[in-house]
C-alpha cells in the first residue's frame, strides 16, 4: 500500500490507493480547514490524549478480562521458557486488548494494555534476585543508601535498531528470521528455536495489532464524516506499516511510533528514536517533489508526531532523544532539509519532549550551527550539542569500524552506541568519585552509616607524603568500581529469566543471525556503561589536602579528619580559606588540570578494560545527572570545603560557583581529559545570562563558544540561559512563566514544573552569575 496523493490547495481531494491488484480512487468532501492547519486549534486536546482514552468494549477485552487470559495462561504454561511465556502474554494483550482511534490524530497506536507485561517481568525480577542474587541485591542496597555507588540491570537505556526495521518492515524481518533459522540446520538448539518462535509470534501478531487500528480507522468514517480523509489516510497507513516499509513520511512517523509503544509496553524503555533527518529525509523529500505534501503540511506532521511524545510525559521526565545532523557511512554532513523544516516545528512548539540531540564535524553546514544556537539562545535549552571528531574515534577504540561510528546514535541523555548494533546499558553502573575520598580518609569506613565499604588503605594519619594518600584514594575507587561490576555482571546472567525482549531483539540484524535474544547477547556489540560521577569534588579535595596537610602543612591529618567529621563547625575561616583560595577544577590551572587528567585516566582504564558476562565490555562516561543530590545527601564533608549532604558536582564541570575563572578557563581545563577515553559520552553544562548572547554579536559568541570546545576536544556541551531574577518572578507567577525551560541536566523542564526546593537550587546556582 502506499499513501493517498493528497493535493493541499482543493477542497475536492482525492486518494489513490495503489497495490499490485487493485487501484481505487476516494472522493470526499472534507474541506482543506479539517485536515491540515488544525495543530494549533486540537494542540491542547493532542496534549491530554493518554490521560482518559476512551476505549469501546466492542474493539476488545475489558483490561480485566484481559489480565484474567493472561493469568490463566501462565498458570497453564508454567514450564515453557520465559521468551515464549513473554511472546504469548504480549499476542494476547496486543490481539485481545480493547484499542481506540483519535479522528483528530494523524497517528494511531491506542491500546487497553496498563503495565501487564512490565509487572509479569517484574514478578520475575523478584523471584530471581530473592533465589540467585540475595547477596548482590543487599550489597546494592547498602552501596545506594550509603552513596557508594548505584548499581542496576540498565533495561531503560536502549534503542532498536531503526533503520533495519523502516528498511524491512517486520514481514521483511520475519523472512529474514526464517532464512537465519534454516541456515542454523541441526546445530539449532532449544534456546534458539524458542527465540525464533517468539520472534514470529510478537511480529505476526503486531501486524494484526495495526490491522485492527486500521479498521476500526475505517470504520469511524461514518461517524465522524467530517474527519473522513484524515481516518482515510490512517487506515491505509496501517495496512502497510509496520508490516511493510513505509512509502512516505507520514507512514514512516506512524511506524516509528507504534513500534516505539511496543517495545515500550514490552518492558524496555527506547531511549533513542534515530536520526531524525538522516533516516526520514528519503520519505520527507519524495512527499515534497511528488506534490503529495507541501512543507507547512510536512512540518504539521512532525508537530503532530512530537505531540504524542509531550503527551506521555507532560513535560516533566527525562525526554525523548531524536539526534539531527551527524554524517552518513560515507562521512557527508546528514543536514539537509528537513533538518531546519523540523527545527521549525520544534522551536514554534516551545516544548520539553522530545529532546533533541544534535551532531556536528568539520563539514557540519555554518548555517545550522547557527540555526540551533539561535533557538538555544531563545530559551528552548533542550537540546545537547555532541562532537562527532571525538566520538567517532572513541567507538572506533572499542572495535566498532569507521562507518559504523559514524552511524551512531544518542542514547538517553548524550551516550552514543552503534545504530542496529549495540545494546550499550548505558547506566548500568553510577559511581560517586567523591566517596573514595571520605573512604580514603577513614580506613574503608563510611563516616556518616559507620559500615565498611572500602578496603583498609591504611590509617592515613600516618601518610608522610600525598601520594601516599592519592595512592589510598585509588585503592578505593578500584575496589568500589569493581564491586559495582561484579553484581551487575551477576545480574547480566539472569537477563534471560528477568526479560526476555523479543520484539526489541528482531530489529538486530545479529539477533536474527545468532538466534539469540538481547540478554542472551545477540546484538553484534554488548557492552555494559559505568559513569564517573562528582569529578570535581574528588579533584579539589585532594588538592586540598596536598596544599593544607603536606604542603603548607596548616594542620595534621588528623585533624583535618575531625574538622570533617565535625562538619566544619567552628571553622568556618578555614572553610572560607579553602574555597576560595586553594585551586579548584575548571580554572586552567595547571596543578589542578594535571590531578584532574590523571584520575580520570585511572578511571578509564580500569572500566575500558574489565569484561562484563554479556560478551562485552564496560564503558566508561564522566557526567553525573542528578545523582549530585541523591549522592550528596548521603555523602559526608569534603575537604574541598563542601558540607555534608549538599549537592555534588554537575557533570566534568567545576563544583558549583567554583568555575570562577570564567567558561574559557572552563573549556580548557575540561578539554585536557582525553574524550576518545570516554566511550559512552560526557558533557560539560554551561550556563550563561541572557545579555551574554544577546543580539547577532551574542549569537556569534554562543557559536564561538561551541567551535571553541569542539576544536579543543570537547565531547559533549548543553546550556542553561537565564537570570536568576527570571526565575524568582517564575516562582511568584508561574501562570506568566508557563514555557520556561530549564535543562536539569540530560533532559529539559518546565521551570514551574519543578517543586520549589528544586527551583531553590537554580537560584543559589546560579546567583554569582550577573
């Protein structure tokens, strides 16, 4: 099936339905005004659509009807494998469920499904940890509680593999899977014969997944005649996709979204949705020369398709990651078009999810860099800016081939992994670089919970050198990195029992090769990530203790241990000393930089090198997220002159307010570490103050700026641009300040959205900036 021709400017329209058996030609009389040019006049409707979906008992099971098929077959079926247990849960859910149509949507993916199958794997979880992993489950839960680490089997963090599914379609893929199947002959195991099963299963039935959305489309023309192209043209889409490829942009977006659903619902979260104008430009650019669509109709649809994605989070979760820019396997820039058509699109939506991701190099077009700066500059902060120089050689250090770094995407926040090729995990593994410091300090004693987590380092007033105790603090750190590894890579073994991922594992060309499912380490890469959290306050620390105790030998160690343990009380002049005249991170000091580089190599190389049980590797990444709050709360005074239970440092940058030098002194003490080390991302966060990018001058610096920390070495770079009188006026009449975007960290807000302790922390951040 292909799309209707739909010619814009007659309110006579007509649609070809074209196959190789049958041409039909539809009349209607719907008038141009209720199909296209409605966006703005539906937005607010479009914006609530999950909120209560109403779901006709004709379409399908009532939700309890459909949990009681589902608990009745698992009691029947209790000795079939968990993939066929899996595949049969989500046929029934996806074959049986009630579904439901939006005749004011152009996209359908409506189904009566809550959390069936996530709370079945769930179950899962529970049992296995209770029977294989009471000793790693309890270790973890000590390790977050005490702000050690935070440790979990990553299911959130993956993207399928985009491009094979839109060139395929899932018959394509099916086929494909039976030609792997009979290549294995004899050899084929049963593990291996119930992966296929379940493969054909959850495709074949998605298919009549789409087919029932398609009709009932088709159905509700008659009652909502006035809506009849529109239903018309969902329909259609629907009989064609996701069985076969899309023929046209609309069915590409349709595509995208029902399997982004489906995957979701299978218990995976999809944290990349591809590149957006690499992969849709061929259907977007067909639409346009064909006349089938104009681009205000093209760009429509994006607002629409983008829509569905606000809608599940109401702005005010981590976003929805689409990447713009880059280059293809033969090293051309990807901008083209319909790059600057959906940037449109996103900057008159003014919303916070989706979150774009955007690629650059060398040959990156002048006027897209400025294109994005612009609406940056504007207030819409969601998006991270990536270095294609940088990442592309740390992908090739891990063994991925030239063009399959160029072909990488960006998982969650800023994390790249190999399109089609790489389940990567990206935060698998969260670790507090401070904590080895109060651990170093204290013999492997946490302070504040009194529990051993670290190894005896010695007692470190007995250190007569600082290597001495630089050496203590690496001990630490390795010890508590290696731990981390451990229980993940115990978890890694049951991933087959806790969830298996059949429709994830079909869009892996290597899935259907090897005959194995994600967690059985199908994918051509496997890799597991582990972040490099609080940089900043390791550093400083440990420079403040080579300048106060070994070098200017202000006191003895001891004493400085109680001085921490005390919190700094009755010492607030040395506290003062030590923030604002001992060398912090992120000022281009030499000494500093030096400590800085050194720490993270030895991070690097000891998670670069250490093998997990997928057949993969660890990856390392230096950023932090907001777990500088969860682990600051439970981390104890610094000797960098932080508090105990204040927030942490932000990504690689300096400790907040300590960055005093200014955003190019920042630059080049970030720019030192080696990112082609760092193979699962970084990024720097910089704020700024309005004034400072005001007018074309402004513009031209915020794009200097970038150039500036790419040319440098630079992974990975975000914004924050306010005024911390803005924010305080967002407080007191929110009603005024309703689209104020703040970037948290990965991910972009509403400013309103946020409780007030969290908008307190924006204040107090950012108050030295004028």
């Amino acid at each position: 099936m292909h799309l209707m021709d739909i010619h814009p400017y007659h309110y006579v329209m007509e649609i070809f339905i074209r196959s190789d058996k049958m041409s039909v030609q539809l009349r209607s009389i719907d008038s141009e005004s209720n199909l296209w040019n409605t966006f703005d006049a539906v937005r607010p409707h479009l914006e609530n659509q999950y909120d209560e979906i109403e779901f006709s008992d004709e379409t399908g099971c009532t939700f309890a009807e459909l949990q009681n098929l589902v608990e009745t077959y698992l009691s029947s079926h209790v000795s079939e494998s968990p993939v066929i247990k899996k595949a049969n849960i989500y046929r029934i859910i996806v074959i049986h469920g009630r579904i439901a149509v939006d005749p004011l949507d152009w996209f359908a993916d409506k189904l009566d499904c809550g959390n069936i199958l996530r709370n079945v794997c769930d179950n899962w979880n529970t049992k296995v940890i209770a029977w294989d992993l009471p000793y790693q489950s309890s270790f973890l839960n000590q390790a977050e509680k005490t702000g050690y680490f935070q440790a979990v089997l990553d299911l959130g963090h993956i993207s399928p593999g985009w491009s094979f599914m839109l060139e395929n379609g899932l018959g394509g893929i099916l086929e494909k899977a039976k030609k792997c199947r009979a290549a294995l002959g004899a050899s084929i195991t049963k593990d291996q014969v119930d992966f296929y099963d379940s493969l054909d299963m959850v495709y074949t039935s998605t298919i009549k997944f789409a087919n029932r959305l398609s009709s009932l489309a088709e159905k509700m023309i008659t009652e909502y005649p006035e809506h009849a192209l529109r239903l018309k043209t969902v329909s259609i889409a629907l009989k064609n996709v996701p069985e076969k490829r899309p023929s046209n942009l609309h069915e590409a977006l349709q595509f995208s979204y029902i399997m982004h659903q489906l995957i979701e619902m299978e218990g995976e979260n999809v944290r990349a949705m591809g590149g957006f104008d690499r992969m849709l430009n061929k259907y977007y650019k067909q639409d346009i020369e064909s006349g089938r669509l104009t681009r205000d109709q093209a760009k429509e649809l994006i607002k629409f398709f983008w829509t569905k994605f606000f809608a599940r989070t109401k702005g005010v979760a981590n976003g929805k990651n689409f990447y713009f820019g880059g280059q293809d396997e033969d090293g051309k820039s990807t901008v083209n078009d319909l790059s600057y058509t959906a940037l449109e699109a996103y900057e008159e939506l003014k919303t916070t999810d989706p979150k774009l991701s955007v690629r650059f190099f060398k040959d990156t077009p002048e006027e897209f860099l400025y294109r994005v700066a612009d609406i940056i500059r504007k207030g819409q902060t969601s998006f991270v800016l990536t270095n294609d120089e940088i990442t592309i050689p740390a992908l090739m250090k891990r063994g991925k081939s030239l063009e399959e770094a160029r072909s990488h995407l960006l998982i969650g926040c800023y994390e790249p992994a190999v399109e089609g090729k790489e389940i990567a995990c990206n935060m698998s593994i969260k670790i507090n670089l401070a904590k080895g410091i109060e651990l170093a300090l204290n013999n492997g004693v946490d302070p504040l919970s009194k529990n051993r987590l670290g190894p005896e380092t010695g007692d470190p007033a007995k250190f007569n050198k600082f290597n001495e105790f630089l050496h203590a603090y690496l001990l630490q750190t390795d010890y508590q990195i290696t731990h981390a590894m451990e229980c993940i890579k115990a978890f890694e073994l049951c991933w087959p029992k806790i969830n298996p991922s059949p429709v994830l594992a079909g869009t892996f060309i290597d899935c259907l090769i090897n005959g194995k499912d994600i967690g059985q380490g199908g994918p051509k890469y496997n890799n597991t990530g582990c972040m490099g959290a609080c940089l900043a306050n390791a550093v400083d620390s440990l420079m403040a203790v080579k300048k106060l105790v070994f070098e200017e030998k202000r006191f003895t160690m001891k004493e400085l241990i109680d001085i921490l343990k005390n919190d700094f009380q009755g010492e607030e002049q040395l506290r003062q000393y030590i923030i604002n005249r001992i060398p912090k991170w992120g000022n281009n000091n030499t000494e500093v930089d030096d400590l800085s580089r050194s720490i993270v190599n030895f991070y690097t190389d000891k998670v670069n090198n250490s093998k997990n049980n997928r057949g993969g590797s660890f990856q390392a990444s230096m950023f932090t997220l907001d777990y500088r709050f969860m682990f600051g709360k439970v981390t104890g005074s610094l000797p960098d002159g932080r508090k105990a239970g204040v927030y942490l440092a932000p990504g690689v940058n300096a400790m907040t307010g300590m960055d005093k030098s200014g955003v190019t002194a920042l630059i080049n003490s970030v720019t030192k570490i080696d990112f082609t080390d760092i193979p699962n991302g970084s990024v720097m966060d910089v704020n700024l103050h309005p004034t400072a990018v005001n007018g074309r001058e402004g513009l031209v610096a915020l794009v200097a700026l970038i150039k500036t920390y790419f040319q440098k070495g630079g992974y990975g770079i975000q914004f924050n641009i306010f005024d911390t009188e803005m924010l305080k006026a967002a407080q007191l009449h929110p009603e005024e300040y309703s689209t104020l975007q703040i970037r948290v960290t990965g991910w972009n807000v509403y400013f309103v959205s946020l409780s007030e302790y969290e908008q307190n922390q924006f204040i107090d951040e950012n108050k030295h900036r004028i």
